[in-house]
C-alpha cells in the first residue's frame, strides 16, 4: 500500500531528485511548490481516501514560512513533520523542534538519509494512523488527572480536551511519568528523545519542556512540571 507524501519545497532540482529516488518504493511524493496549498492538499486528501501521512516542509518557501507551515500541519492535523532546512545551528533545530517537527534535516540532503527518516517517522505514527474509534481505556498511561495515549501520542486533560503531542514531547513527558517524584537531569531526557550529541548548553530539553507545560496547563500555583536546581526537571505526584 503507497504511503501518502507531501513534498513542500521550491527548489524544483532536489523536488525531481526526490521524485526519482522514491518512484520504485512504496513512498507516493505529491508536491507543493510554494505551502500555500500545502493544508487544503491534506484536507483533501483524506476526502479523497488516499491521506496524506508525512509532510516534508522546507524551512524557506516563496509564499510560506516554513516553521510556520510545520506548526499549523501539527496542531490541525496528524500529519507526520519532517523540517528541510539550510540552517544547521542547535537554535535552528530548536525552533524546528519548537514548531512541532518530528524531525529535522539539514540540507543538503542525502536522500538515503531522508528515506531513513521518513520511515523512522512513519513507524513511530503507523499505530495513530490505524486506531481505530473503539479504543479502550487500558490503552491509556493515566497521570494525575491526564490520560496519554502511547500510540497516537495523545493528551487528553481533565475537561476531556485533547492535545496531540509531537514525537519528542511524547517521549519527554514518558520518560517524566516514568520518574514521577524524582528528578530527571537534561541529559537523561535528551538521551530518551534520541539526541546523542547533548551538551550542557543545548536548550532542545528546556523548549520541549516548556510546550509540554503549556499542554499540562501549568500555572503559578500549580506547577506540574518542576524544575530542580543542578538536577533537571521532575513531575510533581
């Protein structure tokens, strides 16, 4: 069965490129030139029985920015993100991360890598995409008075509203669950989200931290998340 992509990028060498590398594989690459299209094709694509599963969004576009576009594909649909960008700096990949990417490449791209990637996201969001409605409560991992859903990455808070994590938040806020009552350093947590290359001054673990406070709906007086001084960060019980 095709799996659904949409290729969001203006360069149209590397959008043959691409093109050409996935026409032999199970991979079915539909493109938009410019993002301005890019949420309607999706949209559409689901009416049309033939859904669009990843999105592989250029940072740069002629009609969109590019983390923009990624943001809006996360929080309106379950779409898959991965980010193209030129910009290779940790603040350029945090605020890849920020926007709700479940990856980030940099160009140029190597297109055995991208595959890699695409297949990597695909696997990690196959169970959201087969779910079906009749889901039952054992599925859920419960805290406090939120329930997660493991496979589709899935909030839901005490009202019954829901907030789709991205890849990275999910794993935070398990591994966060999972050491509930005690402190978790930085580089645990970047160790659980897959980043090998932590340093001290990477700020990826601390953005991811502050999404998921928002989603928790933290406040002053009531902190879910806590931060422990020279420790990390810990979930309150």
């Amino acid at each position: 069965m095709a799996i659904h992509v949409l290729l969001v990028e203006d360069d149209e060498l590397l959008v043959k490129r691409i093109q050409t590398h996935f026409h032999n594989t199970e991979f079915f690459i539909s493109v938009d030139e410019t993002g301005a299209n890019a949420l309607a094709m999706v949209k559409k694509s689901t009416i049309d029985n033939n859904p669009i599963r990843l999105a592989i969004v250029d940072v740069v576009l002629p009609k969109r920015d590019g983390l923009e576009l990624a943001h809006e594909l996360n929080t309106l649909t379950n779409v898959g993100v991965i980010v193209l960008s030129s910009r290779d700096s940790q603040a350029d990949r945090i605020a890849g991360l920020a926007q709700g990417a479940d990856d980030y490449i940099c160009k140029p791209v190597d297109l055995m890598e991208l595959e890699l990637r695409m297949r990597a996201v695909y696997k990690r969001l196959a169970n959201q995409f087969e779910q079906s409605a009749d889901d039952n409560e054992e599925e859920f991992i419960e805290y406090a008075d939120f329930k997660l859903h493991p496979d589709n990455r899935t909030l839901i808070n005490p009202q019954g509203i829901e907030s789709r994590l991205t890849e990275a938040e999910h794993k935070v806020l398990i591994c966060l669950i999972a050491n509930a009552g005690k402190a978790t350093s930085r580089e645990k947590i970047s160790e659980d989200i897959g980043q090998i290359d932590w340093s001290p001054n990477d700020r990826t673990v601390d953005v991811l931290i502050g999404r998921l406070r928002k989603k928790l709906g933290d406040e002053k007086e009531q902190k879910r998340i806590v931060t422990v001084r020279g420790k990390g960060y810990m979930l309150s019980t």
